[in-house]
C-alpha cells in the first residue's frame, strides 16, 4: 500500500521525476488518481487500525477525504439525498459511490474516536 500511495501522490501531485509516473500520468485522469489514492489511503488506515496505530490511522483517513473534495452538490441545490432514484444516470451513480466512500471514511474516524474517549 505505501507503494501504490507513492505512486498514486506523485500522479496527482505531477511529479514526474520518473519515466514510469510520466506515462501512467499521461494515461490516467488527475481525478481518478485522486480517487484511487483516497481508496489506497483508507485501506492504509484501516491496516494501521487493526495494528493500534490509531494517530496513523486517523493521519490518513484525513487525508483521504481531503483528497475526495468537498461534497458533490446535485441539481437540487446541493441536496445529496434528493436524487431521483427513477431517473439515476451515471453521474447520480458517480455521486452515490463518492458520498458512499467518503461515509464509510467518517464512520472509522467515528469507530476510532469511541475507542479513544
């Protein structure tokens, strides 16, 4: 994992120091490499978790959803829960999974919280 997140920050970063970023640069989006960071990222935590490495793990659960952005807003002023379910096209799906990822990241910062108070 603190390969791929190398890797994956070097991506979104553009550092291109190497021959072997600059072509996976060139042939992925910025976005999705920010996604796929934050995926790695989460797993990272999750790994620290379950080792009690609890400050490292909350360190990178942070960072994941930093890299997510803010909350995506939808045609109804922002209101994330009014998506109309009949009429789901790819980009209500993309908001689903992006809201979904960055749920499951606040609910292990919630589950490391409880265990510190």
């Amino acid at each position: 994992f603190g390969y791929a997140a190398s890797l994956l920050r070097s991506r979104v970063h553009g550092d291109v120091a190497s021959s072997s970023v600059a072509v996976l640069s060139n042939n992925g989006d910025i976005e999705q490499n920010k996604k796929t960071l934050a995926t790695v990222l989460g797993k990272m935590g999750e790994l620290k978790a379950s080792n009690g490495d609890v400050e490292g793990a909350r360190s990178e659960f942070l960072d994941a959803i930093e890299l997510l952005g803010p909350l995506p807003s939808t045609s109804e002023g922002g209101d994330v829960s009014a998506m109309d379910v009949d009429n789901v096209d790819n980009g209500n799906i993309l908001t689903a999974q992006s809201c979904e990822s960055r749920a499951g990241l606040y609910l292990y910062l919630g589950q490391l919280s409880s265990e510190t108070v």
